[in-house]
C-alpha cells in the first residue's frame, strides 16, 4: 500500500488546479484523459485495432510465394533404385491465377519411364487458372476482403468500447460530486445548529427563553450530526467507485485520498471534455456512427461470404499450362511445341451443401441488415430522447434554484422573527428541513443533467481526441 501512495500523491499533484485549504482538485477532463490512457479496459480496447492488423497480416499470407522440394532417394544391395528431386516455386495471385515455376531431376535402374527426364534435369514455368469455381473469387481472395473489413471493424469497435468506459467512469464522477455536495451541506447545517444550539443555551442561562428550547436545539445538532455522518459514509463510498476506474502506467491502482475533491465547477467541463460542446440537433451524424460502422463492416463482410458461397456453385474447371526446357537460361527455348499441360473438372451432381450454405449466408446477412435498420432508429430515438432531456433539465435547474433561494428567504425571515421573539425554534427548524431537502434536491437534478449530458456523449460514441 505504500507503493500505492506515492502515486496517490504524484497524481494527485498532476490533477491539482488550485489549493483551497489543503483540497486539491481532481478535474474532470484530467480525470477522464487518466481513465482513457491507463484503464484496463481501454488498454484493452487498442488490444481490438491490434487484433485487426493480424488478421490482415494473416489473410496477406495466403498470397505469399510459396517454395516446395521433395527429394526421395532409394538404395538397396548396392542398387539405386531411384534418386529424386523436385523443387517448385509458386507464386498465388489474384482471381484464381497461379504461377509456378519448377525443376525436376530423376534417376535410378527403377523410375518410371513416363519420370524420365534430362540428365541435368528438366525446367517448367506455367500457369494455373480457375475457369470455374474459384474465378472470380476465391478463398483467399473473400479471407483478405474479409480481414480488411475486420480492421475497419475492429477500430470502430474500439471507439464503443473506449466510450463506454469512459461513460461509466463520468457517472462514477457526477455520483462522487453529488456525495461531496451532500456532504458540504449537512457540514455547513450542522454548523448553523451548533451556533444556534450555543446562543439558545447562553438565553436558556440567563433566563431570556425557557431552558426546554435548548432541548429542542440540541435535538437539531443531533439530527444535522447523524446525517452528516451518513453522508460521509456515501462520500467514502462513491470515493472508491470513482478509484476503481483510475490507474496508473504499469497496471498500478489507484486511491484517492480525502484531501483530493471535485471540481464544483463542473458544469462549464463537462461539454469540453466529451467534446459535445455546441452540437445541435440538426448537426448529428448517424453516418459516421461507430455501432452503425461497425454493423457495415460485418454486413460487407458477409455480402464477400455471400459471393464466395454464390460462386461454389460453379464447376471446378482448372486449366494447367507448362513450358518445358533443358536450357532455362536462354529465353527461345521456351517453345509451345514442348509442354505439359492438363484440364481438371469436377461437379457435384446435386450441389446440396453449396446451396445450404448459400442459403445460410443469405439469412445471416439479412440478420445483419436488419440489425443495422433497427440499431439506426434505436440510436436516432435516443438521441431525440436525450435532446427532449436536457431541454426539460435546463428549466428543472432554474425552477429548483428558485425554490431553494425562497426557502433560504423563508428561513432568513423565520430567525429574524425568532430574534424578535414573533416565532419558534420548531418553527426554524422546520424551515431548515425544506431548506435541506430543496438543496438535497438540487444537487440530485444537477447530477440527473450531466448524467444525461453523458447519455448523449454515450449515444453519439464519441471517442475524445483531446484527452
């Protein structure tokens, strides 16, 4: 643990923006820029992109050169029986064309006449082509056009992830923010009744009141004091939710210490930082929607599948042409009259499994596009939804910051009338209730309107780039 604290104080010293009494602040953008670079999840989210790139890497290799030599030897009492070599160098290409190129050299008392060959071997170079199945498109052809949309996959998929986290993490704040708030007020109340309880008690001694107010008073602080420590406790709380999504390089875990609160400013962060700021509802952009990306990228990928599938079925059809020579290094000795060549074709009679799984593709790429239709309404609704929520919230702040201004004028009248002995301590501390509860309530609408604000930020997937 005492690992842990040197960086509890090193980041808590990078997230300071001001002192206030020994409180250092953790500010929002700094708080999510350390959740986005050193989360767990977020690290593993750039694990998707990393992903990505070896599958290309591996769709890639089944275009590479490929070099194959046999070599078999037989000797038996003193016999060669047979001594062979053949070596082939063959190059894939695209749509269902192959270059190949090759030696061959046989030897022995028992070789099979049709193996015979030069004594200093025999060279091909030819060509095999696909007229049929496999033309134009083919297993390596659809894996490479398939990879390629996985990588574009796999980044929009990063972009959801990295939001989400940082999603969960702008909730964890606004809670941790509200139990400081909720916190402060019980803390300044209970203040209020400790210095109301004092000058009751001082009137109770010198025979201004009757000493049962000061029994009421005391009754006040207790009730501020009781919850004041329940707010606490949720403080302690919401501190160690908002500590699980902050980590530092190395995989380090970090905990907050009780000097380090929010920024009670937050209101003018929170649109920055989710790089939202200024975005009407006429100017968001479903097109560029990681989810709906990411659902593109899966439909393109099964519209290649659906072609290779289309294609099998074809009839095999290979056409295998090779020029022969015994003396490669001259060019002429390339002639047609010298060759060896051959045609292979193959047809399944009822092509029942070629039509099951075209069949299959057909359906799992309509469950994409369908998919695809509902995830592009379902985010269009929640964003409307969202938009229709702030809007409510905006005229909710300003009602409740009124209600909470004429309670405060309510209780300001209600003590100067007790100093004039016109009211009553029950009469105070009642005032004082719906003075706390209006404040208690304020805070939760604040927390309700950068909530949504984070529902928005979490419907349009934003991934920040200024974290």
């Amino acid at each position: 643990m005492g690992r842990f604290m040197v960086y509890v104080f090193l980041l808590a010293g990078a997230f300071s923006h001001a002192q206030v009494q020994d409180s250092l602040i953790l500010g929002f953008p700094e708080y999510l820029g350390y959740v986005k670079s050193f989360h767990p999840i977020a690290k593993q989210a750039e694990l998707a992109l990393d992903m990505g790139q070896a599958n290309l890497l591996k769709a890639r290799g089944g275009f590479d050169p490929k070099l194959n030599v046999d070599y078999e030897r037989k000797e038996f009492k003193g016999t060669e029986y047979f001594d062979r070599l053949n070596a082939t160098f063959k190059i894939p290409t695209w749509y269902g064309i192959e270059l190949k190129g090759n030696f061959e050299q046989n030897e022995g008392a028992f070789i099979n006449p049709e193996e015979a060959v030069p004594e200093d071997g025999l060279y091909s170079a030819g060509v095999t082509l696909s007229l049929g199945r496999g033309s134009w498109i083919n297993e390596r052809m659809a894996t490479l056009k398939q990879a390629k949309f996985f990588r574009e996959q796999s980044e929009a998929d990063r972009d959801l992830l990295v939001n989400q986290i940082l999603f969960d993490a702008s909730l964890a704040y606004f809670d941790w923010l509200q139990a400081y708030r909720n916190r402060e007020v019980f803390a300044n109340f209970l203040n209020n009744a400790q210095i109301r309880f004092r000058g009751i008690r001082s009137s109770a001694l010198a025979g201004d009141i009757a000493a049962i107010d000061t029994v009421e008073a005391k009754i006040a602080v207790q009730n501020r004091a009781l919850e004041l420590e329940q707010a606490k406790v949720t403080l302690r709380n919401r501190t160690l939710e908002l500590s699980s999504f902050l980590w530092l390089g190395d995989n380090i875990p970090v905990e907050l210490q009780p000097n380090v609160r929010p920024d009670l400013g937050l209101d003018t962060e929170i649109d920055r930082a989710f790089e939202i700021q200024g975005l009407p509802l006429d100017r968001f952009d479903l097109e560029n929607h990681p989810k709906l990306r990411s659902l593109g990228y899966k439909i393109d990928g099964l519209r290649v599948d659906r072609r290779l599938k289309t294609n099998k079925l074809l009839p095999t059809i290979d056409l295998e042409y090779n020029f022969l020579t015994e003396t490669p290094e001259l060019a002429n000795s390339f002639i047609t009259d010298q060759y060896k060549g051959g045609l292979r074709f193959e047809m399944p009679l009822f092509l029942r499994k070629e039509r099951g799984d075209l069949r299959l593709a057909n359906i799992k790429l309509r469950d994409a596009e369908f998919e695809f239709d509902n995830a592009q309404i379902e985010i269009q609704n929640k964003i409307l939804a969202i938009y229709n929520e702030l809007e409510s919230f905006e005229t909710q702040n300003r009602l409740i910051e009124d209600i909470v201004d004429n309670y405060q004028a309510l209780l300001m009248a209600e003590e100067r009338k007790f100093s004039f002995g016109e009211s009553s301590l029950f009469l105070i501390n009642s005032r004082e209730s719906k003075l706390i509860d209006a404040v208690l309530k304020r805070n939760m609408v604040e927390n309700k309107f950068f909530s949504a604000k984070a529902k928005l930020f979490n419907s349009l997937a934003v991934n920040p780039e200024n974290l």
